[in-house]
C-alpha cells in the first residue's frame, strides 16, 4: 500500500497541500494553544469531504490535546469541574452521529462556516461571564451537549465549549488544563461517532497518523515564534482569517 492509498483521491498535490495545512494548524496551536481542529477542518474541507477531513485530524487532535491535559498530579481536580460537561460532549456527539450521521453535503459545510464564524466572533468579542458553583453541574452537562452536536454536525469542538471554560475562572494553567481535557474527550467522542457511520477505517486511521508529524513540527514553529510575535495581534489576525473562511464556506454551501 502507497502513502496516497490511505488518503482516497489523493495527488501529489493534494497530499503536500494536506500536509501544509496540519503543520499551519499546529504553528496556530503553538502560538495561541487552541486552534489545530478548527483551523484543520476549516481548510481540509476546501479540499475534501468534511467526514474525511474529521478523520483525517483524530489522531494529531487526540496526540496534542493529550499532551496539553498535564500536568498529571493536577488533573483530577480540574476535571471533577468539568466531568459534567464531558459526558455531555459524549452523549451530544454519539447521539447527534447516530441521527445526523457522518458530515456531508453543502449542508455539512453551511454548518461548519455558521460554526467558524460564530467562534471567531467570541475570540473578537466575546467575555465570558462568571458561571456560579451552583450551576456548574447541568449548565456544563447542557453545554457539552451542545458542543456534542456542533461535533458531530462540523467535526468543530471549541463551540460552545471554549467560552463556558472561560467562564469557571479556572485561571490560566487550568484553563488550559481543562481545554485539553474537553478536546480530548471530543476527539475520542469524535471518532466513535465516525466510526459509527463508517467513516473511521483502518485507512483513514492510517493517514491520521501520518498527519502527526507535520502537526507536531508545526507546533513546535508555533511555540518558537510565541516568543518572538505578539501572542495578541497573531490571534486577531487568527480570528479575523477564520471569520472570513467561516463566511466563505458558509457562503459556497448555501450557493451549491
């Protein structure tokens, strides 16, 4: 079996402009810490279907966010916060790829532009409220399951998920925490669900693993230039990019 069996449809060009992307969505999780998903499927389904382009970035998405749920001593207390919320994520996504099932069509596209834009408007303008004690345990349960949906739907985890962590005031190391702790639930959550509608095979397992490297390399480029690049000014341009792209996919799905 050649490199181009594991991604279906493949060229040369096809496959370096695949690589490009993994490694410019790591750069973006370099710098700002989230971002390799999103901006992985934002791009990837310019090219391909979205179910292919969500398979494709299991195992980068799965590898990093693992790696930013340390340290290890720290998170059992971090995710006693957030268990609600995770086991939302997991009956949002299973449940929505059993009734949707795996992302296609325009519509899948429309989804995933609505998804682009509204999360680049949060990182504009959002600021996430306090969420009181009281309310964390269904308010979390409600919002993984919404970001279960979008997942399945979009192959996009950080809406609404992202602002709700915001709001706990875990503080940064444990924002952070708590972030690789619910991409991390999404992605295996994720998978199960194309793997449900048979859109996770041995093949497609293959090629994710071959987007690790590049996304690895790329993080790597991203925490080199975090130190020399105004952290601020790369996320505006980020999220004024990821606006525009969300728009534009948007656009081209409720045009085809």
């Amino acid at each position: 079996m050649t490199t181009y069996d594991l991604l279906p449809g493949a060229t040369p060009a096809l496959f370096a402009a695949t690589l490009s992307i993994f490694i410019l969505a790591g750069v973006v999780k370099g710098v700002v810490g989230l971002g390799l998903p999103t901006i992985s499927m934002a791009l990837l389904a310019l090219l391909m279907a979205p179910a292919q382009a969500a398979a494709l970035l299991i195992v980068p998405s799965l590898i990093t966010n693992l790696w930013q749920a340390r340290p290890w001593p720290s998170l059992p207390a971090v995710l006693r916060r957030v268990a609600g919320m995770q086991a939302g994520i997991c009956v949002g996504t299973i449940g929505a790829a059993l009734w949707l099932g795996a992302p296609s069509g325009r519509w899948a596209g429309v989804c995933l532009g609505l998804a682009l834009v509204a999360y680049a408007a949060w990182g504009l303008f959002g600021s996430p409220p306090s969420v009181p004690a009281r309310r964390q345990g269904w308010l979390g349960a409600a919002v993984g399951a919404v970001t279960g949906v979008i997942t399945a739907a979009t192959g996009v985890f950080v809406i609404p998920a992202v602002p709700y962590l915001q709001a706990l005031n875990l503080g940064k190391d444990g924002l952070i925490q708590a972030m690789g702790i619910s991409f991390t639930v999404s992605t295996v959550a994720l998978a199960a669900g194309l793997a449900i509608n048979g859109g996770y095979t041995p093949e497609a397992a293959g090629a994710s693993v071959l987007m690790l490297a590049p996304a690895l390399a790329g993080m790597a480029l991203g925490q080199w230039l975090r130190a020399r690049l105004s952290a601020r000014a790369f996320k505006l341009v980020f999220m004024i990019s990821l606006a525009l792209l969300g728009a534009y996919q948007a656009a081209r799905g409720l045009a085809g």
